[in-house]
C-alpha cells in the first residue's frame, strides 16, 4: 500500500460513468486535466467525501476513507483533506482571519490560539494587513489566498485545489501561481491540482492526468504527452510551447533568441505559443511577422488530421500544421525551415 | 456596514459585478410614471385619509384609555408570541421542504401556504372545528388537560401564527434556495460536523431571510382581524386586539378608531421601512 494517495474511483450518473485510478506520492503534485463535462468536478466531490462512490476505494496514508464493498465510508470532515475550492468559496460573514481560523474552530482549538495561528497563515500568504476584511472587500487573487491558508491550516493529510485559477485575471494569475509553487514544495501530502488550463498544469505539477469521458486516456510529465499525445486533447494541451525568457519593454530574450511580445514586460515571464500560431516556409517570409528565424526539424509526428512538427534549436517548439501543408512543403525530419509567428500570437505571464 | 463598503456593494449591483460606467437612469418614462404613480396613490391616500383625520389633539387621551390599553397590551403580547412560535416552528418546517424529498411535499408546500390565500374566516373557523372544545383535537385535549384554546388570549396566538407562519415559512425558505451549498461542503471539508455548519454557517448566511421573515410575520399577526374574530371571539381585555378594538371602536367611538389606526400604520410602517434598509437591499 502506498503511502500517498491511492484510489479508484468508480461512479454513475445518468449517461455518464466515471472509473479513473489515481496514485499520488507524499510531496508529490498531480494535475487532473480535462475539457469541461470530463468527469474533474465529479472527482473533486469523490475525493472530498461531499459525493459517495459506487465502486473502488480511496486510500490516504495508509488510511482507508471509504471502500463501498466494506461499507467504510468517512465523511468530509473527518478526511483530512484540505479543499481549495473553485472562486475560493470563503464565508462572506467572516473576516479573512475568521475564514482561516475556521478549521481550527472546528476542530475545537481555543478561540485566542486558532487565532493566533490564523494570523500566521495570512502573513504566510502576504495578506496580515487585511485580515479584518471580509471577502466582498478583497481582490479574486486576495480571496484565492484566503482560501488557501484556510486549507493549509488545518494540516490536511491532502491538498485538493480545484480550479484555483479560474476566476482571476491573467496580472493576479503569476502571483498565486507563485505562492501555490512556495507552498506545494513545503507540503508533505500529496496534491491534486484540478484545471483545464495547460500552463498552470505544467508549471505546479510533477505529473499530469489527462482525464476525458470519466476515464483517463493518458498520464505522464509533459515530454510524455508532448512526444505521444494519446487524444486530440491531450495533443492540444501539450503540445502548448512554452518559452521561459526575460523581458524587455516588447522584447523577450530566451538564450540568445529574441521574440517580439505584443505587451511590455519586464523580468522573468512565460510566454505561451499555441503550436497553431506557428507557421512554416521553405524560404525566410517577408510581410508582417515580425518573429522569425531559421532552424531544421527534429521529429514529425503524425495524428489523423495535423501533422505536430517539433525544430530544434536556437528556439525549440511544436508546430502544427495540415497533412497538405506538409506535403506541399515536402518536410521531413532534417528540413531547413524557416518558423515565423505573429507577436499578437504570443501570450504573456509573468513568470 | 460601513459606508464605503455599501457604496461598493451598489456600485456592483447596478453594474452587474463590475466596477462599471453604468449609471441608473434618474427618472421613469411617461408610459411607466404615470400608472405607477396612480398605483402608488392607491398605497399613500388611505394613509393621507387617516393622518389627515386623525384627532391629535385628543390623542393622548384616546390612546390612555382603558379599552384602548387593554388592546394595546394584548395586541403587543399576542404578535409578539406568534412571531416567536412561527420562528420556532417556521423555520424547520422551511428546512424540511427546502432540503429534503419525500412523497408528497408539494402537497405540504401547498398547505402551508393556504392560510395567505383562505379568507382569514374561514381559517378561523377550520381551527374552531379542529381545536374547539368539541373539535377533532380540541376535544380530546379538553378531556385530558382542561386546556381550552377558543376564546382565550392561546386562542388569539394561535390564531396570529395559523395566519401569519406562511410568510415565515416562504421568506426563509427562499433564503434556503439560494443559499449556495458549497459554502456548507466547504466548511465539511475543514473539519466541520453537522451542528457547527448549522451553527457557523447556515443560520448567519440565511439570518437576513430570518430576520426579514420574523418581522413579516409579526406585522401580520399583529394586524390579524378574521381568523382571531371567529377563532377567539372580541372579548375585552382577553381576546380582543387592536384591529377588533378599531372595529367595534368604529360603532361607538370614530375618534378612538382613528387613533388606534394610526398606532398601527405608525408601526408597521416602522418596522417595514426599517426591513427594507436592513434586510432587503441585498437583494
């Protein structure tokens, strides 16, 4: 028996059937990837008790939380599993402070130490100032950090955060992302990271689960889907280029590559290419592109309908393309290409 | 609250949740000012009427009289006690229809909502026939306690809640509804069993629904008039309350009628502006 988190969850609903197997070690990070209607809400509810199952078993340390055959079933409050909810779901009538030192009012820690401990987790998360506020007061990125010191606090044995990102614009994304980063890596329980945003997935987790129909079509680390992508979505979310570079006003510098960005930034960001955006030329494009660059293609891989092409240096990405626009350009694995992409086909964060 | 932060939650409402340029336009069209005007005349003339013939010299005089007193302070207790038993009642009862499915709810949902529309005499009477001295309940209980509920101030009491728990029940039965669930699978999650979440969660979140519903329900108690007439009579002192003292007052003495009116406009108009402040304006 593992000592993590070791699971399968079996369920029905009405034209639906879930049945996922998922293991995650202590200190290790997981994210659940799926388009909408995959069945990740559904696990959620499984994991945190709030949702019975109809088959299979989770096991959390050692501990078995429910396994319908023996009939154990143990309820929310006693799993030990700390929920980060999607949009935060903090109590409105309770200040930021209140909201954190919830757990431990629950768990019947004196009112002065719950407090005291509370005031601790929000200056872990950089909001002491504003512990007296009460959510309507606080920013989305403000509430998400509410929301995660009040799971944190009650050393759960689990940390399930679903969809934490969702709900905030893209300046308050980086911050979180941050101290999410920060807080995962000091966290000895394993994690599941629940969200259908491939960025945020590849930079918090060490592995990903592609989950599709209520089943898991792939699971592995981002080379993994990248080099084999077992659907066209989990192709599509790995196949997302990502390119970690510092920033200059428009330019990002990535090795001794330069992009031109369609936003100024500064320090180190996370650009984000769609391998759609990419486009291919046997000579170098003259027109508006203003990124290009010549480079030779590693691999071409195959699927039914586009033809993933990955170059390599001095800026290694994926490019997709039509099987006709392959045939038509006559590549092959060796070519010399040129690469050229839209600066406003470019997607800043900050990293 | 303070006032900055209503300021924020105004600024919200009327941009739908965004800090927004939309501004509320300052004055209704023609084809909308003039109905609602009409339709808000209806409300203010019977005021105006009362205020206006009202004998405020004589008030104090008409108001410190011993019948007037005696309805005052029975009026007073009899509300206040069927506010209090349609708090303590209502509120499982909207619990049990907002969260649970069982066989023949919407039958139930019915059912308690039939006072608001039976004719308060007809109710009265359905509960002379059930809880009289010789009704299908009334009867038995008579026999085993001595306990006679008609024409006593119980009587009145019962008579305010039968009418009055309707709007309990609906009003916190709605806050129930859209009470978003998660907010108590939260609380589960972080260590919470089931009297802490009821405790700590779901009362302070439906507590405006609460508030609002135990209010409504003591304006309409107290101003209960058929149900309490044919249920426990317009005895003196027993069971005749403000409404019936202005009936039989409106016979005798018009002056004295005009004043009790006015107590009552005064204050349940009170309490009704005072809701809208407080409780309603988030909604």
């Amino acid at each position: 028996m593992r000592p993590g988190l070791d699971s399968r969850l079996m369920m029905r609903r009405e034209g639906f059937r879930l049945d996922v197997v998922l293991g995650i070690d202590p200190g290790q990070t997981v994210a659940l990837l799926g388009p909408n209607g995959a069945g990740k809400t559904t696990v959620v509810g499984a994991l945190s008790g709030l949702v019975p199952l109809d088959g299979g078993y989770i096991r959390l340390g050692g501990r078995i939380l429910e396994d319908p055959v023996t009939g154990t079933l143990v309820g929310p409050a006693e799993r030990r599993i700390g929920v980060m909810f999607q949009d935060g779901v903090l109590f409105p009538h309770l200040s930021a402070l209140e909201n954190v030192a919830f757990g431990l009012r629950s768990r019947r820690v004196p009112r002065r130490e719950a407090r005291r401990r509370a005031a601790g987790w929000l200056e872990a998360v950089g909001l002491d100032a504003l512990s007296g506020r009460r959510p309507d007061r606080l920013s989305g990125g403000q509430r998400q950090r509410v929301a995660l010191a009040r799971a944190l606090i009650t050393e759960p044995a689990m940390l399930l955060l679903d969809e934490p990102f969702s709900a905030l614009d893209v300046s308050s994304r980086a911050g979180l992302r941050r101290m999410l980063q920060d807080h995962l890596a000091d966290f000895e329980g394993p994690s599941l990271l629940i969200t259908h945003d491939p960025t945020e997935a590849f930079l918090l987790a060490d592995r990903l689960v592609v989950l599709e129909n209520g089943s898991v079509v792939q699971e592995g680390n981002a080379d993994q889907i990248r080099l084999r992508p077992a659907s066209p979505y989990a192709a599509d979310l790995a196949g997302v280029n990502l390119v970690v570079g510092t920033a200059s006003g428009r330019v990002l510098t990535v090795g001794n590559h330069r992009l031109v960005v369609p936003e100024a930034a500064s320090g180190r960001v996370i650009a984000t290419i769609h391998p759609r955006a990419i486009s291919i030329h046997l000579d170098r494009p003259g027109g508006s592109p203003r990124n290009s660059w010549p480079t030779r293609i590693e691999r071409i891989d195959h699927h039914a309908d586009r033809v993933r092409v990955q170059t390599g240096h001095p800026l290694p990405v994926t490019a997709e393309i039509t099987p006709d626009a392959q045939t038509g350009l006559n590549l092959a694995p060796g070519s010399e290409v040129w690469l050229s992409v839209k600066a406003t086909e470019i997607q800043v964060n900050a990293g | 609250m303070t006032e900055d932060q209503d300021s924020i939650r105004k600024a919200s409402r009327r941009s739908g949740g965004r800090s927004g340029t939309v501004r509320r336009p300052r004055r209704p069209p023609a084809f909308i000012a003039i109905p609602a005007t009409i339709g808000l005349a209806l409300f203010a003339l019977p005021v105006l009427g009362l205020l206006g013939r009202a004998p405020w010299r004589r008030l104090a005089t008409l108001l410190g009289s011993d019948l007037a007193l005696e309805a005052l302070r029975l009026s007073a207790i009899s509300s206040v006690s069927a506010a209090v038993i349609s708090l303590l009642l209502g509120v499982p009862v909207a619990w049990t229809l907002c969260r649970y499915d069982f066989p023949g709810r919407s039958l139930l949902r019915g059912l308690v909502l039939l006072p608001m529309v039976l004719p308060p005499v007809v109710g009265g009477a359905a509960l002379l026939f059930a809880l009289g001295r010789r009704g299908l309940v009334g009867s038995p209980l008579y026999e085993a306690t001595g306990l006679v509920l008609p024409f006593s101030t119980g009587g009145v009491i019962l008579a305010g809640v039968f009418v009055a728990m309707p709007l309990m029940v609906l009003t916190v039965e709605g806050g129930l509804r859209s009470l978003d669930h998660r907010f108590e699978r939260a609380a589960e999650t972080l260590g919470a069993g089931r009297w802490t979440v009821l405790r700590r969660v779901t009362i302070p979140m439906i507590a405006p629904s609460v508030v609002a519903g135990t209010a409504l329900t003591w304006a309409r108690a107290l101003g209960e008039f058929g149900a309490t007439l044919t249920f426990a009579g317009n005895l003196e002192g027993r069971t005749q309350t403000l409404p019936l003292a202005v009936f039989v007052a409106l016979e005798s003495d018009r002056d004295a009628a005009l004043a009790l009116s006015l107590v009552m406009v005064i204050v349940s108009l009170a309490v009704l502006v005072a809701l809208r402040d407080h409780w309603w304006r988030s909604r």
